[in-house]
C-alpha cells in the first residue's frame, strides 16, 4: 500500500501495460472475470491506471453501496469516452451524461413520462400484454420447428419501447425495423467493445474498422431518431401528448413560450431529445430482450425449473384467463426465477463507471477528484459469502421456507445498481421480463431441438453480457389442445 501520512491509496496494479498484456493474454477473459481474479492478488478495492485515468475496481457489496448509496451524489459523475462520445453526441443523453443540471432535468422528465405513458397502470400493462399475445401467435406457427428465438423477442420487446416512444409498432418483415436491427448490431458490437471502461485507449489515436462501423450505425439511427421528430413536430398538438418523443417537444414548447434561452441552458436542444430518446430506445430494447433471452437459455439447461414455473401458472393462474401484473404477488417462483437469472448474469456487470466528483474516500481509502470508479456486479453477484455454490443456477435461494419471494436474501445484489444513477427502467424492465415469461410459458413449453446443443451460458462480453445465439423448439403444451386457446 501507498501511504502519505494518514492518506491511504488502494492497491495499485503495477501498470496498464499489465492490464492491456493480461486482457490479451489472460486467457481472453472478459474484464468483469479478470477484475474478480485480480481480489486474489490485489484486495477487494484495487486501481490501476488507463493512460492518464485513475480508475479504482469495488468488488464487494460494502464498498459499493457507499458508493451508489452513502455517497451516491459524490460519485453520480460519468466518463467521457471516444466511443460513447460518438454515440451520445458528447454526452447529450442521460445514462453516458456527466452529473449536471441537464442530466437531473432529462432524467425526470423521462421518469415522469414513462410514468404518464402507463408504466405501473393499466395501459403499460396492455402495450405489454398485446405484445405478448401477439409473440405467442407467431411462436404457435413455428410448432415444433426449430428457430432462434431472437428476432422475435427482439421485435416483441422494441414494440413495447416503440409505443411509449413514438406510439407505434412494427409488423413482421418491416423494412425499418430490419434496418433497426441491423444499426443496433452495429452499435452493440462497437461501441465500448471492451467494456465502457475504455480499456484500449488507442482506439482515439489509430482509428480502425469498429469506429466506422459505429459511426456507419449511429448515422442510421440518427437518421431514423430524427425522421420519428420531425413526424411528432408535424403533428404535435399539446393537448394529446402520446409518447416521450410528445413529451420532450411539450417540454421544450412551453420553455421557449416562456423564455427563449431557457431550453438551451436546461439542455432541451434537439440534440438532446434525440439523444434521450436515442437511450431509452437502445436501453429498452437491448437489455430487456437480453434478459428474456438468458431466461430461456437457462430453461433449456434446467427443464425442471420450467416444469415448475409451469405447475405454479397452472393452480394460480390456470387456463380460463392471461397472466396479469397483479399475478407478481403470487407467482413466486417464477419472480425468483427471473431474480435468479439477474444474479447469475448480470446484464451489465460493471454497470456504467462512475466518476467521483470531488476528493472522497471509499471505506479507510482515500479516492482523488476525478477517479473513475467500476462497480464489479459480477464480484458481488458470484461473492462465495454471500452465495452458496454462487455458480449454480438455483431460483429457490430467492424464496422462504414457505415458498414466498424474498426480496433480497443479500445485500450483494444489485441488478440495476443503486443511488442516484440507478436504472430508470427498471420498473418498466421487471414488468414485460415478468409478463412475456409468463404468457409464453403458460401455452408453451421451450426446448432443445433433437440434435442441438444445449445454449452456451458463457456469454459474451461488450456493453452488455450477451447470450450467444441458440435454438429452441416451442411446443404447445397439450392442455392447450383441448382448450379453446385466448389469444
Ligand atoms: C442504467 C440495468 C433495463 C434505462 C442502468 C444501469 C444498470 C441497468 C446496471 C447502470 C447503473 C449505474 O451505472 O450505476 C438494467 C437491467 C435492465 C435494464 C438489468 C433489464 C432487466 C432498462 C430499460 C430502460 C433502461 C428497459 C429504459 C426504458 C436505463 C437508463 C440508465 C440505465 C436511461 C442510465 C441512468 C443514469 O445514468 O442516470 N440500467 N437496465 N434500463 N438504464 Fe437500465
Ligand atoms: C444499446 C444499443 C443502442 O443502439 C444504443 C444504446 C443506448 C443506451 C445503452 C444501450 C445501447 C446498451 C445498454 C445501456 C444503455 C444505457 C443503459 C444501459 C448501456 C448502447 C445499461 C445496461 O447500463
């Protein structure tokens, strides 16, 4: 340890050459692993240095929840990077956006129309439900051919997003939601290849492949964020505000009504509405969908967990009527389930690094202005005392002894991070993981295909934890043929 007086630094690796030599040497571990393996040698807390950055590495729940809890404010600053600077505009969206006024109003303004929009209330829960209706009755013309899933709970899932955003959905096949994909391929592949933590800085000085690739998408995405504000511009009408996008436009309105330099000093440019819109768009799509999919990858490897999901829809739910959000309260094992799935693969194991935005400490050490801070979930989430057997998939570590849903048998867990920066979909995120798991498993039951492999739960690492792609085969469950199916 280095120590000045009563100043005590934590650990440092000896360089970033080291780190640079052990990511590529290092068996190619992804960084959330490699961070983990490195607690051996260097501790809990341990930094090391990325060019001119300090970054610091919190792998225990202690340390991190005095970061996003005690001292949440302290520590709400952002990175800037070359990649996500691309992305965002330099950072005129929320999630890669430094702490600051504008950053505070988007955030609210968001939180409170995606609240407007039904999240909670009856309409999110029918945008989700139609959704979900509409993904069982593709999933019934695929009977028992095999298929990856992705594309169509990708499309169910941007829907969701679609309707609060813009008040629209896409049919199978539409050409602008196939080249949604084919943007959000290439910005998911590109942007923060190596974790947002900005592990390869050189990507400034040698630009390569990927930063056209990103550049290529984003333009695309651009183009298309831009097309949807200018419709909504066209037919805006103050007193029907049906999305975000109506939302924003509503907000910026009323300030340049009232004071013309107003929207600019708050940040209400059209810049920023697209870059925020841009956010929860790729945030709601690509995470929710990841989700969904880590579930089902999971149910191929443990088909009695899915039997049992199954059984417990069955006496509660049955077959006369939809699951409903309500059925949360009593769905415990599939709530568990779904908890389970968000401990053992975190969507987003080092979150978004955290900056300290004055000179603070994290328990006895000290931590300078400026430091860039990674919360290790992944270290949390896999803590063998925290977790018994932390690397077996087992949903009853979140349920009593009478069944009923735990909400958090640890402190060290954190799927959606804490504090000020917390996820702002969270809400939103639990209620369609919740609704499509159970619409889909009440008809059918998932299974691998005659002569596949099981799914690889290995994942793969970029600004989310991916799950490599897999098939299944959807059967409808036999009950079914005998019932006049509701769908
Ligand atoms: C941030 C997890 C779904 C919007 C985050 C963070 C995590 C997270 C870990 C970073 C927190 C931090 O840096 O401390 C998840 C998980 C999801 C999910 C596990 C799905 C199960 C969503 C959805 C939306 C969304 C559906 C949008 C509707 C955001 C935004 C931020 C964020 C805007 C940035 C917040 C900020 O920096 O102020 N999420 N998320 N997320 N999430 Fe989510
Ligand atoms: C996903 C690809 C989109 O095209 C753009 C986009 C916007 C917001 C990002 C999201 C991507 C990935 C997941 C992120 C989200 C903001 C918050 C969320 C990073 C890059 C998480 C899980 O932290």
């Amino acid at each position: 340890l280095r120590s000045h007086g009563t100043v005590k630094y934590p650990k440092s690796l000896p360089s970033l050459p080291v780190i640079g030599s052990l990511l590529h040497l290092g068996n190619h571990l992804p960084p959330h692993i490699l961070f983990c393996n490195l607690q051996k040698k260097y501790g809990k807390l341990y930094s090391f240095k990325m060019g001119s950055h300090y970054v610091v590495v919190v792998n225990n729940y202690e340390d991190a929840r005095e970061v996003l809890l005690k001292k949440g404010k302290t520590f709400a600053g952002r990175p800037r990077t070359v990649t996500t600077d691309i992305l965002t505009r330099d950072a005129k969206d929320i999630a890669f956006a430094d702490y600051s006024p504008t950053w505070k109003f988007h955030r609210k303004l968001v939180h409170s129309s995606l609240s407007m929009f039904g999240e909670g209330t009856v309409a999110i829960e029918q945008i989700i439900s139609r959704e979900a209706a509409s993904l069982c009755q593709t999933l019934s013309t695929f009977q028992a051919i095999p298929f990856n899933m992705e594309p169509e709970i990708t499309r169910a899932i941007t829907n969701v997003v679609c309707a609060l955003c813009f008040n629209t959905r896409y049919r199978r096949g539409d050409a602008e939601f196939q080249s949604m994909l084919s943007y959000s391929k290439g910005i998911v592949d590109t942007v923060a290849k190596d974790s947002l933590v900005d592990i390869f800085p050189w990507l400034q000085i040698f630009p390569n492949k990927d930063l056209d690739i990103l550049r290529n998408s984003v333009r695309c995405r651009d183009q298309l964020l831009l097309k949807k504000l200018k419709e909504h511009e066209a037919a805006f009408c103050s007193e029907t505000v049906n999305d975000l996008v109506d939302a924003l436009l509503k907000a910026k309105l009323s300030m340049e009504n009232n004071n013309s330099n107003l929207s600019h000093d708050v940040g209400l440019t059209e810049d920023h509405i697209l870059m925020t819109v841009g956010d929860i768009f790729g945030a709601g799509v690509e995470t929710t969908s990841t989700v969904l999919k880590w579930t089902i990858a999971y149910l191929m490897h443990y088909p009695e967990v899915q039997k049992k999901i199954q059984e417990e829809l069955d006496v509660k739910v049955g077959f006369g009527r939809y699951p409903l959000l309500s059925d949360r309260k009593i769905l415990h094992y599939l709530e568990a389930t779904i908890a389970e799935v968000l401990r053992i693969r975190p969507v987003s194991p080092l979150l978004i690094p955290h900056v300290a935005m004055k000179d603070t400490s994290i328990g006895e050490y000290t931590i300078p202005k400026e430091a860039r801070v990674v919360i290790n979930l992944w270290s949390m989430h896999h803590d063998e005392k925290e977790w018994v057997h932390p690397e077996n998939f087992n949903p009853d570590r979140f349920l009593d002894e009478n069944g009923h849903r735990v909400y958090s048998p640890s402190q060290s867990y954190l799927p959606f991070g804490a504090g000020i920066r917390v996820c702002l979909g969270e809400a939103l995120a639990k209620m369609e993981v919740f609704l499509f798991l159970s619409w889909v498993l009440q008809r059918f039951t998932l299974e691998v295909p005659e002569g596949e492999p099981l799914p690889s739960l290995e994942g793969k690492f970029g600004v989310v934890l991916q799950v490599k792609p897999f098939k299944v085969t959807a059967k409808l469950r036999d009950v079914w043929n005998n019932i006049d199916i509701a769908t």
